[in-house]
C-alpha cells in the first residue's frame, strides 16, 4: 500500500503524520499479512502538497501494479486530482485528512474518508459563532484552495441561516493579498475573522493581524490543527479558536498505547492526523484482506475498492487493551464514501498556548445529505 502526502515544503510537518500513523498500523499487522502470504510494504510518496505533483504521483502508483490501495492525500485539492487519475484503476484510496465536500459528491466507487466534511465543520462552526461568541460581525478569508474555499463557502452559507452578519469575504494566499485582507479587515471593524485554508497561510495571517492591531477573535478549520501553527504564530496563536475533525490525541480514551508506539519510534508526540491516518490504514487493510481470498495472487485493485465499502470496524473504548483495531471509534462508510459517524470539536487555544476542548459534536453521514 501507498500513502500520498506532503513529505517535503511548507507542510512537511503535517503530511509526515500521515506516514507515520500509516507506518505504525503497517507495522502491527505486517506478520498477520505474512500468515496469508503476503509481504505487506508500505511506499510513502511526497506531492508536495502540490495538485499538479500530485497528479504526477498518482500515474507512478496507478503503474506500479504492487499497490493495492492508498491512505491519502492530506489537502483536499491534491485528492481531488489523485482520486480522478485512480478512477479509471479502481484503485481504493482512503484519505485521513481531505475534507472538500464534494470528493464524496463524485460517484466514487474507490474514494473514502474517515474524518467529518467541511459540511460538519462549518454547521459546527457558524452555530459556535452564533451561540457562543456572539459575533455582531464576520469577515471571512479563504486561502485560495480547494479546502479553503469549500470550507468558508459552506461555513457563509451556514452563518446566513444562523442570521449572522458577514462583513466581507475575500482570498489570501500570497503575501501581498494577506496585507490588503489585514488592512480590509481592519477597516471592517468586524469582531470575528474566520479563515479557511491551511496552518502556513493562516499562521502568516493571524500573525499579521495581530501586529497591525486587530484584537477580532480568529478562528479556523482543521487546517490550524497542527503542531506546525503555534510554531509559527508564537504567542500569536493565544485565543485562536478552530474547529477541527481530529483534536487533541488525548481526547481519544483509547490512545495511549498508540501514543506510546509513536513517541517511541518518532522521538515526538503524535497529532490527531496521525491517529487518523492510522484508522484509514487500519480499514484499508481490512480490506486487503477481506480481497485477498488466493494466497497465490493479489487481490485486484477492485475487489478492494468494493471491499472497503464493507469495512465495519468496531470502536474500542479499552485503554488498557493491547492493540485497538481503532482509534478514533468505529469506522465503517456510506456508499458514497462517508463515514457514517464522524466528530467535530470545536477548540481554543488558551494564554499558554495549550488547545482546550470548547464544544464536541458527533455527526452522521445522514445528515449532511
């Protein structure tokens, strides 16, 4: 199996999670695979978080008739472009990360993903803003990409249902355009700014803000839910509220044995990617192994993307089990791809700098059809 994320630039930190959380679940049941025959390998490939790298990526893994399925990719642009080049193959890709509505939105009979939509995140979002914050005034922000842009489009759809006022909306990625959004939202005299896009932009941006003199609280999707971000922002980062579909590992009951493998083997402590791109391995060599039925050949590519339609992993509440088949709850999908229950936290980072949990809300594949 595969994983396609960024290994290299600007969001190295985060892409190298998916790796290591898919390393680590390879790793537990590579001597089950063996029992069946198999060699189970993993080869982690680097798209730079790029949508044109990563189409490149996806002709190398399609040709390489070795690769039964993918865990990937991080940024919902890439896995838009991956998952059209692997349609044609049949070839099952689960993404950890990618939150674009409409990945799920495409017939896909190879796609998945275990973490909630940007759908789930903006309806927690703007009811948040509503009810907790209060905000008179909005300006939201997007980073220019996929995530970014369908992540505020629905979380502006949702704030008008929730009546509350949006000051303006504009996009930011490079420098220039971050200045002129610094200087617009200033003058807006808005009381909330609200980003979508990812920790690298979004770290420049609030950083910015804050030396320009703009006090409006900001907040953010899943894209601020990186080590990465407060590395960046420094004491920037205090009072940046995001809400995220992975969260603090320590949120999970059942996470300390992971916590433990990952720190032992990566000198460092896991984020919620890693815990995620775990679980999407973990169902996707489910079902590797539901396919592989002969010990003499392979599975082909579409008895696996069939197969993970039927994955049904149970959730695992245990903390002192040995090894939970999975972390982050039951993982089971829709015949769109979805899982069928997901959760979105809603989180703040306190004076110090440590992610408090503010809201918690589970959410179903029903309802966000």
């Amino acid at each position: 199996m595969a994983t396609v994320s960024p290994l290299s630039g600007s969001l190295t930190a985060i892409g190298s999670e998916v790796k290591r959380g898919a390393e680590l679940a390879v790793q537990e049941q590579a001597g089950a695979f063996k029992a069946l025959g198999y060699d189970l390998v993993l080869a982690p490939y680097d798209d730079q978080a790029s949508a044109s790298l990563g189409g490149q990526v996806a002709k190398s893994i399609v040709a390489d008739r070795s690769v039964l399925g993918v865990v990937g990719a991080l940024n919902s642009s890439v896995s838009n472009v991956v998952a059209q080049a692997f349609g044609p193959a049949g070839l099952a890709m689960v993404s950890p990360a990618s939150t674009n509505d409409q990945l799920t939105q495409n017939d896909w009979a190879h796609f998945s993903r275990v973490v909630a939509p940007d759908a789930a995140q903006g309806v927690a979002a703007a009811n948040y803003i509503a009810d907790e914050l209060k905000a008179r005034s909005v300006f939201v922000i997007s980073d220019n990409t996929a995530y970014g842009n369908g992540l505020t489009r629905v979380l502006l759809s949702n704030l008008k249902k929730r009546k509350v006022n949006v000051a303006a909306y504009t996009g930011a990625s490079t420098p220039a355009q971050m200045a002129d959004a610094v200087k617009k939202v200033k003058a807006s005299g808005a009381d909330m700014v609200y980003f979508g896009g990812t920790d690298d932009t979004g770290s420049q941006l609030v950083k910015s803000l804050r030396a320009a003199g703009v006090t409006a609280t900001f907040m953010g999707g899943d894209g601020l839910d990186s080590p990465s971000f407060l590395q960046r922002t420094g004491i920037a980062g205090a009072g940046v509220v995001y809400s995220t579909v992975f969260g603090p590992v320590s949120a999970f009951s059942n996470a300390l044995e992971f916590t433990d493998r990952y720190q032992a083997a990566y000198k460092s402590k896991p984020s919620g990617v890693a815990v995620y791109a775990y679980d999407a391995t973990s169902a996707l060599l489910a079902a590797i192994k539901t396919a592989a039925t002969n010990a003499k050949a392979l599975p082909t590519r579409a008895q696996v993307s069939a197969a993970m339609r039927k994955v049904n992993l149970p959730a695992c509440f245990n903390a002192d089990k040995a090894r939970c088949t999975t972390i982050t709850g039951a993982v089971a999908f829709s015949d769109n791809g979805e899982r069928l229950r997901s959760r979105v936290l809603i989180m703040r980072f306190d004076e110090v700098l440590q992610p408090q949990v503010a809201k918690v809300q589970i959410v179903s594949a029903d309802s966000l059809k």
